[in-house]
C-alpha cells in the first residue's frame, strides 16, 4: 500500500482545511501514523481553479508529479492519453483516442 510504504518525505504532507500545507497523519489505535498522500489540492482550488482565492494560493497541489496539473485542462489531456496508453488503446499518444 502507498500510503503507508512508500519512504518520500516530501509525499507525507496535504493540505489542512485552512489551506496550509501540513504533516499527513492519521491517529488510530493511540498512536499516531503518518502517511503519504499521492495528491491533494489546496481547499481553494476544489472547486474552482480559476477562483481568485485559488489563484493567490501559493502552492496549488502537492503529491506525485503524474498527478499535479488538475488545475491544467492540457496536463488532464496528457495524463488520460497516458493512461489509455497503459491499458492498451491503439493511438492514445498519437491519434488521441482515448476509446
């Protein structure tokens, strides 16, 4: 499991919900665990990428790089080319087709 794995401090961070980049962590069984978070977006940006309050955030997205781009209608495109790419549709990086 990635979550609890993987050995990048970076990757063990998300946003709190005062849109401040803080420690992943989860507290189970009286003890505290921290974690890594594959992706988050700051509160602002939920919802809206083009919200003023989401075009002052410093730091829009944390996480893995495949992933950082929500905000960026052509990272979404790369990102679904790849992934068809990877399960296999014939002319996904090319062609663009994604079905």
């Amino acid at each position: 499991d990635f979550r609890k794995n993987c050995d990048d401090a970076s990757l063990k961070k998300m946003f709190g919900a005062d849109g401040k980049i803080i420690d992943a962590k989860n507290f189970s069984e009286g003890a505290e665990h921290s974690f890594c978070v594959e992706y988050d977006i700051h509160p602002a940006c939920k919802e809206n990428c083009s919200s003023s309050a989401c075009q002052n955030a410093t730091t829009k997205e944390i996480g893995i790089p495949f992933w950082l781009g929500r905000c960026n209608p052509e990272a979404n495109q790369d990102r679904i080319a790849r992934l068809a790419h990877a399960f296999g549709i014939e002319g996904a990086l090319d062609k663009h087709q994604i079905v």
